[in-house]
C-alpha cells in the first residue's frame, strides 16, 4: 500500500509499505480522508522518532473486522481515536483520562496518510471507535479529534455564557475555540494572528474582533471590553510573545488555557508577583480527549451546531502530501488540509 513517510517538514515521502495485517479482535480500515493536525508539523518533536506515518485525524471504511469483532462490519463507515485511555488507573479515575500512560502508548499501525490503518483491539474495547452517521461526511469526520480536543480545552478553562474570550491563535484550534465559544454563551471574542488570511477567517467564524498579533495590546482588548481583560484567553499559538500577550491579558480571577504546544524549550515568562499575586489567575492546560468527548464532538458535528465543512481549504492525495504539509507549516493562507489516501 502507498503511505505518506515523514522525514521532516520538508522531506515527505510516498513510499510502499505491506498492508497491515489484522488480529483477532482488530479492524483494517480503508482512510478515505485525514487531517494535517498542526501537531504533525511540530518538527522538533519528530525529528529523533523519524522515519514514521503520522496523521491520526481519521475516517474511513472497515474493510476487514477481526474474529470477535461484534460491533463493526466490512463497509461500516467509522472514525477512530488514536490514543485511548485504559478507564481503570490513578489518572483515569481522577478524570485525567488524558495523561494515562496507556493513552500514551496506543496509536494507529502505522498512520492515517495511509491507505490502509490497522485499529488495534484496545482502542475499540476502550470505545476509541465510533460508527459515522450518513449525515457526516469523511472529511468532516476528521474534525472529531480536534473539536474533542477543543471541548475538552474549554471545559477545563470553564469556558461559560457572559464571558469575554480571547483566542490567540487563529489556525484550525483557534477556530474551532472560537465557534464553541459562541455556542457556549461567549459575550465578546477576540482573536489574533499574524496571517492576515486567519485574521479575516477568525471574524467569518464568529470572533466580534480580530487583530494583528503584532498590533495587539492588552490595552486594545480593554477598550472594547468596557476597561476588562478577557475573563479567559485560549493559547492556539506556542511563540514566546503569545505567552506574554496571553498573561498581559487575562482578567483577576480568570484563566489562561495552554492549549497549544510552545516553543521548544520555552519557560513561563512572567513576573510572578505582577500576574499571580493577589489576583487569582489560573493557568491550565489541557492535551488530547477522552472517547466520551469524542462521542460529543461528533454530535456536535452531526448537529451542524458548529460550521467545519467551510474550514477546509485544501484536498491532496497522499502524492502530493508534501504541498500539503507545507501550507500547514507555513500556517499562511490555509486552515484545513484534508489527505485522501485513496486518491493520487
């Protein structure tokens, strides 16, 4: 089978592979479509695991379901997660699902800029599966992972009605931030970018404001928001100076979500006194999700409550994967990319 081999951001290969060969209990599907996720990009934390087939934002076709296999048949369509929590540890148990090790471990064989996956049995007896309604398309299904992700970031940042919201970050995270806002009873939303085309999208999906990250000041944020800073700010962007506006602009008593990966090495740069002391500023963080808001997320999807068919921007087979990880990486005029390994 064809897959999409990573080497680098700029070195992505189509390469031939054997088809996985599935056991009892695992399912062999057939990807009809897969997201570039902003983390596949993330260079610096692939490039001592390379060469590897990332992509795990998936929907496809069971083509094969292993013996013992009750609930998915051949030409079921499905999504899947990558990552499942084992339900039973410490962590678990205590509703971080997310840092469980067994989380960590799973994945797809090899990857979803492939063909062809092979879903090991773990990740559908922990629920990782999920059957597709015939009102969500393929492509709208990659979406499940990453909204998952965006409702699991806003529950921990208690994202609520009346609040003022700043996302910084306007890329595919902070869009998807932007519309569960709103739908979550936002007062005001603000977003910033450094792309002037992310900066117009932000305002087509919901944001009443956006800026330039390199004009914005927290001062600006005041102005419109009746002299208040954000109640909650939203990190979609890792640079050291999206740190500080993001902690320049949280409110007393309000919340900054790390919701993005940062720079490679980069320390909180604060002045302790100046944000914490005396204000009651929580920093939070929040990393992957959980089966259950995978389930919800596809019914937000399902519901049309949110708008991601209009975020896509660009469709590639996985012959032209390079182009594809180019736009996302360059973060430029691009919000989703969508693969179809079945395409050329």
């Amino acid at each position: 089978m064809r897959v999409a081999m990573y080497y680098s951001n700029k070195d992505v290969r189509l390469e031939e592979m054997p088809k996985p060969r599935i056991g009892a209990g695992e399912l062999l599907v057939r990807v009809m479509a897969s997201g570039i996720c902003g983390s596949d990009v993330m260079e610096w934390y692939r490039l001592n695991k390379v060469p590897l087939v990332l992509g795990h934002e998936i929907a496809g076709v069971v083509e094969e379901a292993g013996d013992g296999v009750k609930k998915y048949k051949k030409s079921d369509r499905i999504a899947a997660s990558h990552h499942v929590p084992c339900g039973k540890c410490h962590y678990c148990l205590t509703g971080h699902q997310t840092v469980c090790d067994t989380l960590r471990k799973t994945n797809f064989d090899p990857g979803g800029f492939a063909e062809f996956i092979r879903i090991p049995g773990i990740n559908i007896e922990q629920g990782g599966v999920y059957g597709l309604p015939d009102e969500v398309s393929f492509e709208e299904a990659t979406f499940i992972e990453p909204l998952a992700c965006a409702l699991r970031g806003q529950r921990a940042a208690g994202i609520k009605e009346g609040q003022t919201v700043l996302v910084i970050g306007s890329g595919i995270s902070g869009l998807l931030h932007i519309q569960l806002a709103r739908i979550k009873g936002a007062r005001r939303i603000i977003a910033t970018d450094i792309s002037k085309y992310r900066i117009e999208a932000a305002k087509r999906f919901g944001a009443d404001f956006s800026f330039d990250a390199r004009e914005y000041t927290a001062q600006k944020l005041k102005d419109l928001n009746g002299g208040l800073a954000a109640d909650a700010v939203i990190l979609c962007a890792g640079a050291k100076s999206a740190v500080e506006q993001a902690l320049q602009s949280v409110e007393r008593g309000g919340t900054v979500l790390f919701f993005s990966a940062a720079e490679k090495g980069l320390p909180v740069p604060s002045n302790i006194n100046d944000i914490f002391w005396r204000n009651e500023v929580t920093l939070t963080s929040s990393y992957a999700a959980t089966p259950a808001e995978h389930l919800e997320s596809l019914e937000v999807i399902r519901a049309r409550r949110i708008n991601v068919k209009d975020m896509i921007t660009h469709r590639f087979g996985l012959s032209k994967m390079q182009e594809g990880f180019g736009l996302v990486a360059g973060a430029g005029d691009s919000i989703k990319v969508i693969i179809e390994p079945q395409n050329k």
